[in-house]
C-alpha cells in the first residue's frame, strides 16, 4: 500500500535539531498548544484505566491476580474518550496511549487532552518513534536517571509537527491500516513459529516417553508423562538439584543479567538487550550451566540454561544440579518440555498470575536416565530438530526485518518524510491482533506491569 508514496513537494527550516526540516506547510509548534492537561478529579463510578507499552491505554482488568483497586478512587485523574495518558517514568519508553473510553488513570501519570481539531492517533504515532522518545528522555527530570519524570510541565515545551488537522487524520488512517497490515503478517508466522515449536516439542516428549533403545516401558508412575522408559530411575527434584537463592548486585547495565521478558518462551533464547535502567540492580546469582525457571505464568515455559555467571531476575528459580546425576542441557530439556510445563502450570497458583514456587516443582518425580544415555538424547534431539531450529530461526528473522520497516516507515510518515495523502487506504478489519503479534517480552512486560 506505500509502493508509490514520495517526499513532499517542498520542505523548510523548523529550527529543531532532532527533525531540522518539515513539508513547507506544516506547523512546528509546542505541545501546550496542542494539548492541554486534564487534571480532574472525583469520578470515582468510572472503570480503571492503565498505560501498557503493548497496547496503549486499556481498561484495567480487576479480576483475580490483577492489580488491587486503589482504596480512594476519587484521587484518580480523569481521562476522557480520546485523551492521551502517558506513563511519567515510562514515556520514554513509548508508553503512551489514547484512553479508549472515559475511565480513571493513576495520578502518577499524565493526561493530555487535545485542543481544537488535533488528531490524538497522529500523535500517538509520534510520540512512540525513537527519535521523539529521545527527546522526551532528555526533557525528563530526576535525582538520578531511573528516577527521572516526564511532569506536564516538562512535556508542554516540548516541540512537534503539527499537520493540518485533516492531514493528521489522514496519516493516522493510513498508518492504522498499515500496522494492521503488518500485525496480520505477523501473526500469520508467529502461528508457523508456534507450530514449529510443537513439533519440536513433539520430539522430545517421544523421547522421554520411549528413550532410545527400545526400552521396556513402564506406564502410570509418573504424575506429569504417561509413560517412560524402565531402566530410569525414578525419583525426586529435590535431592539432586539445589535452588540457589543467594542475591547479588551490580551497578552498569550487563548482559550478563537475565530478567523474564528476556528469555524466549520454548526455546529459551536470550533476547537481546540489558534490563538495568538505574544505577543498580539486585538479582539471584547463577553460575554457568544453572537452568532459569520463571516462576510466573510457568506456563509461558521460560526455562534456560546459562553458559556464563551473571544476575537473574527474582521471578526465576536458579537450579544447580549434581553433576553426577544430571547433565545440565538434559535437566533444561526436560523442565522445558511440554508435559512438565503443562503440570507445572495446572497446579501453579493465582488466576490470571499464576506462579509456581520451588516447594513444588522440587517435589515432582521424574524419570531420570543414566549419564551415557542422557548425552545421547541431547545429541539424537538436537539432530532430529535441527532443520525445525533453522525453520524457526529464518521466520524470526523475517519479523524482525518487518518490525523494523514498520518503525521505519511510521517515523517517515509522522516526519513528513513520506507523503501519504493521496494513498489508497484499504480498510483492514481489527480482531484483536495485539495479542497475536506481541512479543514474549512484550507479554512478560504486562504481566510483571501486573503485579508491581
């Protein structure tokens, strides 16, 4: 739908270092004149609204597990239908949104209701580019920077382009198509990913259900797999791993520091990126080949393997095993494979943030093979699923690649570097694609946003 869009016609000065030029007929202006704070008070009747980097301003849900309904409702501000709420410490981090109804927001955030014709979508859009979000993080004031605010008064000089309003709308028409475009996209491999993943996962249950040599098989004594081979010893977590639970500390961003939203679901694959925006963080220390488990929403299968000391979020269990017991890829294997998660989960507590603690998985019996025969699993696993592993890799990648044109695209259209008003917009029916297309990290973002 972009093949032929083009720059404009003519462009000028707009004095701004962050966009030095804008089309010759746009404005250049501050956000007070675009957007004036609502901070009003006492609706207390009205639904709970919350900021998520994922999917913008929502209604809170209130059900089990979720967030616990502040006690004094009426010091909540007001949002109306079409404002812009932003988290204070967050906006840097794109979390901005449009309020999809009247609803309340917490007082630690801002509300930004637009003035005269001003589209709030286009500014959305503009607000979540990376250039933007870098000016919003140098406009922002702390003690020290973890700490720093993006106050109304911080974010009202802050300078924008201001199309005229009806070009506002219809960038924002065409950039809502487009990211619909892209989610569908998304979501269609995300789907073969998934599929991908069960046949791996396939594999390896065939593995742990019959071993390798034709075993005589003993069904019914394990609680999680219905079957395993005879000659493994069956017995307990708990006197062959340890859960290290010594806490650790470090002052500089690290990769060397593991949080939830950075390891893939399934594959346990660390994402990249550092975790650490303030002068500190405190984690659980993990040595090389200790294996990760997350211990909220476990059925997201958060489980890996380290290959180098380091810092764990607190919502991991850090598991050493004995070394003559357990090789550590095969003690990874087998907590991340489908039937262990799935029994895991079911008896994991909480609603809609369920949790498991280290009490009960050390308690589940599980089938254990010999040193020999645990190395030649890993090896025959690892062989059998190597073409599903290149599979997965190469759809990643592509979404990477598409994730990256959308962002692309999205900044030269709000910057006025693309022309849009004469594109061919199609209309793109919305199913809740959001869900579908967030990443793991994205998802573990709302769940922790969750319970702090």
């Amino acid at each position: 739908m972009n093949a032929a869009l083009k720059p404009y016609p003519q462009y000028r000065d707009s004095g701004v270092d962050w966009l030095p030029t804008v089309p010759a007929h746009w404005d250049f202006v501050r956000n007070g004149r675009l957007f004036a704070e609502r901070n009003e008070t006492g609706f207390p009747d009205l639904p709970i609204l919350e900021v998520s980097l994922r999917t913008g301003v929502r209604v809170r849900d209130m059900e089990g597990g979720r967030k616990q309904q502040m006690a004094d409702r009426a010091k909540y501000k007001r949002a109306a239908k079409g404002d812009i709420a932003y988290n204070i410490m967050r906006m840097w981090q794109g979390s901005v949104g449009i309020a999809p109804c009247d609803g309340l927001i917490s007082p630690a955030y801002v509300v930004a209701q637009p003035l005269d014709d001003i589209e709030p979508r286009f500014y959305t859009y503009l607000f979540r580019i990376t250039a933007y979000m870098r000016e919003v993080d140098f406009a922002s004031r702390g003690i020290v920077p973890d700490r720093n605010r993006l106050y109304w008064q911080y974010f009202k000089p802050l300078l924008s382009p201001a199309p005229p309003s009806e070009e506002q709308r219809r960038i924002a028409d065409f950039l809502d198509a487009y990211t619909a475009q892209v989610h569908r996209l998304i979501a269609a491999k995300r789907r073969t990913i998934a599929a991908l993943i069960e046949r791996k996962q396939a594999i390896l249950t065939g593995l742990l259900r019959s071993g390798l040599d034709g075993a005589t098989i003993i069904t019914g004594d394990l609680p999680w797999i219905d079957q395993r081979p005879g000659d493994w010893r069956v017995n307990r977590l708990k006197p062959f791993v340890r859960n290290i639970t010594a806490l650790g500390t470090v002052s500089e961003p690290s990769e060397s520091i593991i949080t939830l939203d950075r390891v893939e679901s399934w594959s346990g694959r660390v994402l990249d990126g550092s975790p650490v925006t303030s002068d500190t963080f405190t984690g659980k220390l993990f040595e090389k080949d200790d294996v990760l488990f997350g211990k909220l929403r476990p059925y997201l299968a958060k489980v890996m393997r380290t290959n180098e000391v380091g810092l764990a979020g607190t919502e991991f269990l850090v598991l050493r095993s004995k070394p003559d017991i357990f090789r550590p890829i095969f003690l990874e294997l087998l907590l991340r494979s489908k039937p262990f998660i799935d029994y895991v989960a079911s008896h994991s507590v909480g609603a809609k943030m369920p949790r498991t603690e280290w009490e009960a998985i050390a308690a589940i019996p599980v089938a254990i093979p010999s040193l020999m025969q645990q190395d030649r699993l890993c090896e025959h696993f690892a062989a059998a699923s190597g073409d599903l592993d290149e599979a997965i890799a190469k759809e990643r990648s592509q979404i990477d690649l598409i994730l990256e044109y959308r962002d692309s695209l999205i900044a030269a259209v709000v910057t006025g570097r693309l022309d849009v008003r004469d594109a061919v917009i199609p209309v793109v029916e919305s199913d809740g694609l959001a869900d579908d297309t967030a990443t793991d990290g994205e998802d573990m973002e709302d769940a922790l946003d969750a319970v702090d």
